[in-house]
C-alpha cells in the first residue's frame, strides 16, 4: 500500500535561492503546518556541497531537523565529494540511496524533485 501521509524531497541542485526558498523552507512547513504527516529531504549531488560551504544553508538544516524533517543524504555522492563526516557531523544521516529511491518511484510516491 502507497503511504500518501509522507513526502520525499529529492533536492539536488547547489542554487541557494533554490536551496533556501524552496527545498528547506517548503519542508520545514509542509510539516509543520500538516500538509504532510512525514517528510524525508534527500539531500544528493551538487547539493552536498552546498550545504558543505554555505553557513546559512547549514543553520536552515539544523532548523529543518530540529522541526521534524528527515534529512538524509546519498552516501556515493557525500564519500565521492568527501563530504560524509561533515554531513553526519550535522545531523544528517548518510546512506546508499540508489535503491531506496528507485523503489520510491516503482511505488509511486509521492515524491517531489528540486
């Protein structure tokens, strides 16, 4: 059975007005104001480094976590930007997300890509 109570944000672009304006602050608030009852934010590719060098992106993590939002990000992409102990080091947890987000889609989630 499709859980259509949980959002997956798959946010891969290194854009901060994207990051901020759209990834983090819809998340933070698709929770928050019940539009979704769980929302997991994959955090994968270029955004990785991102969220490695902007302060202002890490300070919005830290709030989106602190708000409920699962934030998770591709282990190959964090290992291959060496970016893995930085991300755990945040509270994100890191994993292989190849297969989980293929079932995501063969399932039809809902799942929204930025």
């Amino acid at each position: 059975m499709i859980d259509k109570s949980h959002l997956t944000v798959l946010w891969t672009t290194d854009n901060p007005v994207t990051a901020e304006k759209m990834a983090l602050m819809y998340t933070v608030n698709a929770l928050t104001q019940g539009w979704w009852e769980k929302v997991t934010l994959i955090v994968w590719g270029a955004a990785v480094n991102l969220v490695c060098t902007s302060p202002v992106i890490r300070q919005q993590i830290q709030a989106a976590i602190t708000a409920g939002v699962h934030v998770t990000a591709c282990k190959a992409c964090a290992d291959q930007l060496d970016a893995s102990e930085t991300l755990k080091g945040l509270g994100i947890e890191v994993k292989y997300w190849g297969a989980p987000l293929t079932e995501i889609l063969k399932n039809d989630e809902a799942l929204l890509t930025v």
